[in-house]
C-alpha cells in the first residue's frame, strides 16, 4: 500500500478579507447556486473545498492512477458519491455508487444504500469522488466521524480525471470518455469534449 501520509491537509487558517468572499462564492456554486464556474476556477474550488474540509486528507488524480497501476499493492475500496444517473454515464472502473449525503445530514444517521454495510474494516483505503470533490469530501467528513480512518478524496474528483484523458467506464463496462456535467454551474470545470449531453 502506498504511503498516504503526505496527502495530510495542513491547516491553512481560515480566509479573510477577498479571499474568504472568493471561497464563499466558489463553495455556493459547487454546493448549488446559480454562478458558473470555468476551468481557471480550478484553483479555487479546491482551496475551497479543503477550506470547507480541513480534516479530510486529499489524493492527486496522479497518486491515484499509481496506486491503480500496482495490482500487487492494497488496492483501495473506490466510491463514486454522485447520483445513479451520473454514474451510469461514467465512473471509475470497480468504482462502486454511493449516494451523497445532504449537508444536514447527521454523523449517525443511517447511510441511504450503505455500501459499507458488509463490515469493511475501518482502516481500511477508501478513496471516494464525485464531480469536483465537494460531496466526496462531505461523505469522507461523515465516514472519519464514523471511525473510518483512511479514508480520503480524490482532489478535482472525476472532472480532473476526464480532464487529464484517464480511463473512465460506463454502466456496461465499456470505455467512454463522457462524464456527467452535474449541472450548468460546475459544468465549466469540465472540458468540453468530455461533456455527456445527459
């Protein structure tokens, strides 16, 4: 298993003056309003979404498709944390489906379709993604205070992936390079060419 020390968030404070305006708006977007995002954006959404999640560690897509070319390491449980439909388009291979959680979900309550039901270790890797990174880091919160403790998020999540030509799949198994846009706001993150019109 590879070592996962280095992808410890430090602590970075919290945001002030424009900076914490800048975050503000970046994670109301990501979290749902109306603005949109484009690819210079990147940055951003994800000092946001590691300010928004300071606990939780970050793995690069790059420390990722490593891990994932080392069949004779610990392989990671793999979690895609977007809804059935963007799933179904593409995910990443042996990746399973998890249902994102509300932000007012709490700590305790049950997770709807809990695909850690069948008594998955808490040491355990697991890697978790969605579209930019925002529900996979709010289900890694939820799992950490659950006891969970090696869980982390792919940083820029499958977006980054696509981006960087990595090998996605789709319901049937078979290669694509679509992705879900997730909405007209995050969709921007998204090269064009990777776009599903789902």
């Amino acid at each position: 298993m590879p070592n996962l020390s280095c992808l410890t968030v430090e602590p970075v404070g919290k945001p002030s003056g424009p900076m914490k305006i800048v975050v503000g708006l970046v994670l109301s977007v990501v979290a749902g309003c109306s603005l949109s995002l484009e690819a210079d954006d990147w940055p951003m959404v994800k000092e946001g979404i590691r300010l928004r999640f300071p606990q939780v560690r970050q793995i690069s897509t790059a420390q990722l498709a490593s891990w994932l070319a080392h069949p004779d390491t610990l392989q990671p449980l793999l979690f895609d944390v977007r809804a059935t439909q963007e799933y179904a388009i593409s995910h990443l291979r042996g990746a399973r489906q998890m249902s994102p959680v509300q932000d007012e979900a709490l700590p305790n309550e049950p997770l709807q379709d809990d695909p850690l039901a069948g008594g998955i270790a808490l040491d355990r890797p697991i890697v978790l993604y969605c579209s930019v990174g925002y529900r996979s880091a709010r289900m890694a919160e939820m799992l950490q205070e659950r006891g969970y403790t090696n869980v982390v998020n792919l940083e820029g999540s499958l977006f980054t992936w696509a981006n960087e030509s990595r090998p996605l799949v789709d319901a049937q198994g078979r290669s694509t390079t679509l992705v879900h846009p997730y909405d007209e706001a995050c969709s921007g993150l998204l090269d064009p060419p990777f776009r599903s019109s789902e």
